[in-house]
C-alpha cells in the first residue's frame, strides 16, 4: 500500500462505523413511525437491544461493500493491508466509544466480540473477492 492508502483505510473505517450507527438510528425512528404514542424513553431503551442485531449485521455488510469497492478500484493496493487498516480503525472507534457508554466489563462480552469478528471476516472477505478479481481481470 502506498502512503495514502493508510489514511483512506482509516477514514472509511470511522464511515463504516458511523454508517452502522446511522443504520440504528433509522431503524428505531422507522421503528417510532410504526409504533407511535410511547415516549422517547420507551425508544431510547429499545435502541440497545435493536443495535444489538442490527449492528454486527450491518456492520458486517458495510465493511464488506466498502472495502471490495476501495480495494477493487485500485489494482495496485494491497486489498488485505486495506482491510486490516479499515477494520483497526473501526474496531479502535468501536471500542472507544463503547468504553466512554459502558464499563470494559459490560463492553467486551460475547456478542460484541462476534460482532467485531464478524466485522472482520466481512473485511478479510472482501479483500480476498478484490484480489481474485484483479488476478482474474
């Protein structure tokens, strides 16, 4: 990878990232749209437990979209350190803002550390697809 590459990695993990989030938030306001009249406490309480879903599966396929496509588009990037530099950035942020909502020992439990795995499996995926189709091309 080329200097700039490391940059571009690490921004389009902090976009995975706050698209994964945004994915959450459009899910409980179409979730608010649907089942309307509770209050906001009601929808605030319910965010975790739809995040817990919705995050490590749209997480999963965001980082999969993202890297393929950055990785594909330039045949000379080196697609695996693409993706390991895009999952390091978002995992850091993950983990961050996790540690600032909750305590490390609420954070680090099983279905974060699937989520985080999956995430990364998604990033390892997508750069094997983007160097099998330069190899192919």
């Amino acid at each position: 990878m080329q200097v700039w590459d490391y940059p571009k990695a690490l921004a389009t993990g902090a976009l995975v990232l706050a698209l994964n989030l945004a994915t959450l938030v459009a899910i409980i306001f179409g979730y608010s749209a649907i089942d309307p009249g509770h209050p906001p406490e009601f929808y605030s309480e319910a965010a975790p437990r739809v995040g817990a879903y919705s995050g490590p599966i749209a997480g999963a396929l965001l980082m999969l979209i993202f890297v393929w496509l950055l990785s594909s588009r330039k045949p000379r990037r080196n697609a695996y350190a693409f993706a390991a530099t895009t999952f390091a950035s978002y995992a850091a942020l993950d983990i961050a803002l996790g540690l600032a909502a909750a305590p490390a020992s609420d954070l680090f439990r099983m279905p974060f550390v699937l989520s985080l795995g999956g995430v990364c499996i998604a990033a390892l995926a997508a750069a094997f697809l983007a160097s099998s189709r330069k190899r192919n091309a």
